[in-house]
C-alpha cells in the first residue's frame, strides 16, 4: 500500500507501518518525525500482535526514536552510504527494525539466561542493513576498515565452512561473492 | 556407499516403481551427485532483497577433484575458485585470500547426508514441474517442522539432475535469496587453465592454527541450547583481520542450514548488536570467561530468534579443550 505522509491519521499509517505496507522512503520519513508519543503505541500495538499471534515477545525500547534519530542522522554523515542504494537499504531495514527488531523472547525455561545486551552499538558495513542497535557514534574510519575486514574474514570461513556441510556449495560462495562486489571502492 | 546403491536398487525394485517416476528423496540423492560429478558452465542470477547479481560458474574435475570457479559479471569483479580443497575468495580491491582445509573432519554435507536421510526437522514435498533456463524441471519444497530454520525450495533439470534454481524461503514465506541459472551448457570441454587464480596485488592469509596454540582455540564452547538436529560440524583457529589476529570458529549444521561461532579476545571498542547480510544473519555479543572478556560473533543463515537464543544461552570455559 501507497501511502501519502499527511493524508491518512497517525494512527492508521503507524498501524501501516507495523504491517510492513509502507514504501522506503515513508518509512523513513516516518520514523524520522516519530515522537515518543508513537513509539509506545507502535510497541503495544506489536506487543498486542505478538501475544495474539504467540510470536516471542518483542519489545520497543523507551529511547526507540532517539536512537532511530541518531541512526539517521549519522547514516547522512557517513560516507560509507553515499550510494543512493545503501541508503534505501538502511532505511527498509530501519522499517524492518520497528518489526523484528529487539527480540527479547519471553520464555520461562530460559530464566537465568543472561539478558540481550543493554548497549548495543554495531558497526555498520557496506551491504549490512541494520536490524537493532544504533551505530556506534564514535567510530573511525580507521576502526570501520578493521571492522570490515575482520567481518569479511568471518563470511569467508563460515562461507566455506557452509558450502562443505550445508545444503549446496554455490550458494554461500555466491552470498560472498555478491556482497564483495557491491563494496564500496576505497 | 557400495551398499546404498544397492539398497536404494533393492527398494526401488520392492516398490517396482517405473522408472520415470523418481521420488523427491531420490531426486535430492542425483541433484547432490551431479553437481560433484559432471561438467558444466553457466550463468546464474543471484538476488537477495533488492539486489540482483550475474554470476558465471564453472564446475569440471580434473585427476579426480573437483574444480569449480563462481565468478561476478556485473559490478566490481570478485570470485571464488575452488581447486579441490584449495578454496581462494578473490576480493573486489583485488586482494585474495586462501584457504585450504584441513581434511581431519570428513565433510557432512548436503552429498552425504541427503543421500542416507534427510533431517527430519524438514519435510520434502515434490510440487511437480517447471521450467528454469529453458529446461525442463523438477521441483520440490523443503517445509521446516519448527520456527528455528529456513525452508526451501529447490528446482532440478530433468536431464542432468543439477540444481538449476533454489530459493531460501523465511518461516512468513518470504523469499530471502534466490539462485537460479538462465543458462547452463553441459560438457562445455573445461580445461585446468579456467580454473588459474588472477594475479593480485596482496594476498590476506588466513593461516589455520594448531587449537592450542592460542588461547582463543582452547575456549570451550558451552551451547546450552541449539536447534533439535543442529550438531557441531567442524572447527578451527586462524590467524584473521589486517591485525593477524587469532580467532576460532566452530560450525554448527542440521545437514541443511549452517550457523558459524566465532571466538576471540575481546578488542578494544568492539562493538555488540544484530546486522543482516541478505539472508545471513550475524549477532555479536560480550561472554566473560574465567575473569577475561571475549567477542563471539555468530554468523549464519538462521532466523534472528535462533541466533540470539543460541548466544543466550552460550557459556564459555577456558580450561578444557573438550566442547559439547
């Protein structure tokens, strides 16, 4: 569903947004001006579905908008999204977050279970898309090149490791392959 | 392998099931083989969300091993050869990295496992057939029984068996990636000179360690929880990033999907959180052991739920060697 940013009520296009059925750029625009005010509704509305639909438990965070804010706002700064794709891409995941993101699951049998961390900051990667968490504000591009490369060694080993034991060889090599090739030349 | 042959005759005698009509188990034993035996090259599509990539493979064997070469068209030129147990990834900035495995784990794949039994954490439905790359198809599901894994669905050329399309399919029913050839021409007469590694400007090592021979390697993964079917696979410790730093990795399978651990000593300013690549999920998370603090990092395609659970309830030790 298309939608017009001011034509439909707050309410309805929240409601839309947590259906998924909002275009790239509304939902960007939208959780760009989201107030804390929206975010405690979109939270209960999706703690009201995940309970009706016995999904495990996610909850949105009581700083959601200020983080999203922050998200944004250096996602602008850095020139690691200068690619108009890259950009589209953070924001669907940005949408995708509000739904999936900050999955506590509320199971009994794992009582005791350490918490999922408190502060999450990842560094976000060309070819990423940010699920939970914000980007760590405070990071290098020096400390980004090493971060790159320490992922990449790490979709290297598990892509070999998962084209010997999985399902079929060629796929994690192309799940490789396809990402090196979108990287952003230096 | 003798004897499966024979039982696989023997049943399909007792059945005396005509020859067409091959079940979806049977179709999955021939796809796994003929991708390892016959010849062949190829253009491929690959998307994952709104990305699409060309890609060219090549697949022969020479003196008995297996070569296979997957190649970018479009974009910047990356790929990954493939010369027995030598696997080389060719980076975009023309840097490579090489890995050659060692051969203490025997591999459990897809080849192995399908053709005794399929995990039956999925369900295999044939869905009749199709076209792909102007072939003839077979086509068939791979239902996941529980929410913890993705399903498949998978497309086999009448003819020759290989699988010409598969699609990873999320548990709402959403295709996560696709793979599918628009072209494929069998016995395309290979030589070993398509399968040379270009020249390159730098190569990344990532040298395999003896386990012991760093601490990293001796840490003992506790998994207090995994996936029914999900046993661990294989493991080892190299040398990795531009700092040369030690970190072990240790792979978990049900025989279909794949998830991979990876251990190290907590770097400075590391961060924590939930990324996605395409399909493939990656979660990091601070787990002290012993007083001292360590990185572990899955990275797997798992529904994001499987992954968090399993890090929740991960334990380190660093006395034993021995994991569960």
């Amino acid at each position: 569903m298309k939608m017009q940013q001011h034509a439909a009520p707050r309410g309805e296009t929240l409601s839309a947004l947590l259906d998924n059925e909002v275009s790239e750029l509304d939902a960007r625009r939208l959780l760009r001006d989201m107030t804390d005010e929206d975010a405690e509704q979109l939270g209960r509305w999706q703690l009201a579905r995940d309970v009706l639909q016995r999904h495990p438990v996610a909850a949105v965070p009581a700083d959601f908008s200020a983080r999203i804010g922050m998200a944004l706002e250096q996602e602008q700064q850095s020139r690691h999204w200068a690619l108009p794709l890259a950009r589209l891409a953070v924001a669907a995941s940005v949408a995708l977050a509000t739904v999936v993101g900050w999955q506590y699951w509320d199971d009994s049998q794992l009582a005791g279970a350490p918490a999922v961390a408190s502060s999450q900051r990842p560094v976000l990667l060309e070819g990423h898309e940010l699920v939970s968490g914000v980007i760590h504000p405070q990071a290098q591009p020096a400390a980004l090149t090493q971060e790159r490369e320490r992922m990449e060694d790490m979709l290297v080993r598990h892509s070999d490791f998962a084209a010997r034991h999985g399902s079929q060889s060629v796929v994690p090599y192309a799940r490789f392959i396809s990402l090196e090739a979108r990287k952003e030349q230096q | 392998m003798w004897l499966r042959w024979l039982m696989v005759l023997l049943v399909g005698l007792a059945l005396q099931a005509p020859a067409e009509e091959l079940s979806a188990p049977q179709l999955l034993e021939k796809m796994s083989q003929a991708a390892r035996a016959l010849e062949y090259r190829g253009r491929l599509l690959y998307l994952h969300g709104n990305t699409v990539s060309t890609l060219e493979l090549l697949h022969a064997r020479f003196d008995g091993r297996e070569h296979e070469r997957l190649t970018q068209l479009d974009g910047q030129l990356a790929e990954v050869i493939r010369r027995g147990e030598q696997v080389v990834c060719v980076h975009a900035d023309r840097t490579i990295t090489r890995l050659v495995n060692r051969s203490s784990v025997t591999p459990l794949g897809l080849h192995e496992r399908l053709s005794s039994s399929l995990p039956v954490q999925y369900q295999l439905l044939l869905d009749g057939e199709d076209r792909v790359a102007g072939r003839a198809a077979h086509q068939m599901r791979l239902l996941p029984l529980d929410q913890f894994r993705y399903g498949y669905r998978l497309w086999t050329d009448q003819e020759s068996n290989l699988l010409l399309k598969s699609e990873l399919v999320d548990t709402d029913g959403v295709v996560l990636e696709r793979l599918e050839f628009v072209s494929l021409e069998l016995q395309p007469q290979l030589t070993q000179a398509d399968f040379e590694v270009p020249a390159t400007l730098r190569e990344r090592a990532l040298d395999s360690l003896a386990d012991d021979a760093h601490p990293s390697g001796r840490v003992s993964l506790k998994a207090g929880w995994l996936p029914d079917g999900f046993i661990e696979v294989d493991r080892d410790l190299r040398l990795s990033g531009g700092e040369r730093r030690p970190v072990a990795a240790a792979t978990y399978s049900d025989g279909l999907a794949a998830f991979t651990l990876f251990v190290e000593a907590l770097p400075e300013n590391a961060g924590e959180g939930i990324s996605r690549m395409g399909p493939t999920l990656a979660i990091s998370r601070h787990i002290a052991a012993d007083s001292a603090g360590w990185l572990v990092t899955l990275v797997g395609e798992v529904p994001s739920l499987t992954g968090e659970r399993v890090l929740a309830n991960l334990s380190l030790g660093t006395s034993g060697a021995s994991s569960d």
